[in-house]
C-alpha cells in the first residue's frame, strides 16, 4: 500500500476497497496503481497492482515482491531497510 502519489502510475480507481488494520480500523484504498521507485533518476524497481491509499502517512512495501524484481539482499536494521541487486 502506498500513499505518496508521486511514486504511482496508472490509477485504476474501478478497484476499490476497503483495507482493514491490525487495529481492526478500516481505510479505502482509491485504487490500484503501479509504483516506480527511483535511484539516481532512473528507474529501480517497478511494481504493478499497489493499493493506493491516500490517507497512509507513510508506504508499506512488500519485500517479497522487491525480492521477486531481482533485489536479492535485503538488510532491516535500527528503522532502515537497504535493498541491493547484484551490482
């Protein structure tokens, strides 16, 4: 899910929903999108069918998903998440 519409593309807002929490609150996703994520000014990664939800304050990525577009080690530590391909 992701709520920065400068990463997104492609807005399909005929999928809807509704997202629920851990807290068991519920959210409304405005659409699917695909994201881009930039390094350097191009292109890195790029996902399609992201939930876009505007009122996020901040995304949550799935890690497998960077995993399956060929990032192949990903280090979590002290709130930080770094991302390497084979370069």
């Amino acid at each position: 899910m992701i709520g920065h519409k400068n990463w997104v593309s492609n807005l399909d807002t005929s999928k809807k929903s509704m997202v629920r929490l851990v807290d068991d609150n519920t959210i409304e996703a405005a659409g699917i999108r695909d994201i881009k994520i930039k390094k350097d000014g191009r292109i890195v990664i790029f996902i399609e069918s992201v939930l876009h939800v505007s009122s996020m304050k901040c995304n949550q990525l799935s890690v497998g998903q960077i995993v399956e577009k060929g990032f192949f080690f990903v280090c979590m530590k002290n709130d930080l998440l770094k991302v390497y391909d084979l370069k």
